[in-house]
C-alpha cells in the first residue's frame, strides 16, 4: 500500500480587490496594487482590477469603492486527505 497525501487550498474571493484574501480590502490590498502601479498587466493579474491592461489610478479607484469588510466572505479551506 502506498500512502499519499493530497492537500488543496480553495479559495473563494467575494470582492476582486481583495488581494491577499483575508476578508478585508484594506491598506494591504492598496500596497499590492501600488507596487504595480504603470505596469502593463496580462489577463490574470490581480492588481488590474479593471482588467484593462494596465495597473492605474482607475484600479486604485475601483479598490477604493469595495474598501471595508467584504460581504459574504467565505475563509480559505484547506482539503488534506490521506490515500
């Protein structure tokens, strides 16, 4: 018999602007976008909140408008199962 462990994370972001999914768009989310800020962005980059290409002051708006607690936030859950 051969003993393998699986574990998967699963997360389930409520709110784009989010990016550390913690629950909370907050100062931490604001620091993540602005060290990308100018930078162009391919489609699955989370800083681009606008999803227009580019890291700017409009992702930086949008971030602003979800500031707060994120509504209905569901916390990562961790899967570990034993084979």
């Amino acid at each position: 018999m051969i003993a393998t462990s699986l574990t998967a994370t699963t997360l389930m972001a409520a709110s784009s602007a989010d990016i550390d999914n913690n629950g909370d768009v907050n100062a931490m989310d604001l620091l993540s976008i602005t060290s990308f800020l100018g930078q162009a962005c391919d489609s699955d980059c989370a800083a681009d909140l606008n999803n227009d290409g580019v890291v700017n002051t409009a992702d930086i708006m949008e971030l602003m408008q979800q500031w707060g607690p994120v509504a209905d936030y569901v916390a990562p859950v961790t899967d570990t199962r034993s084979k």
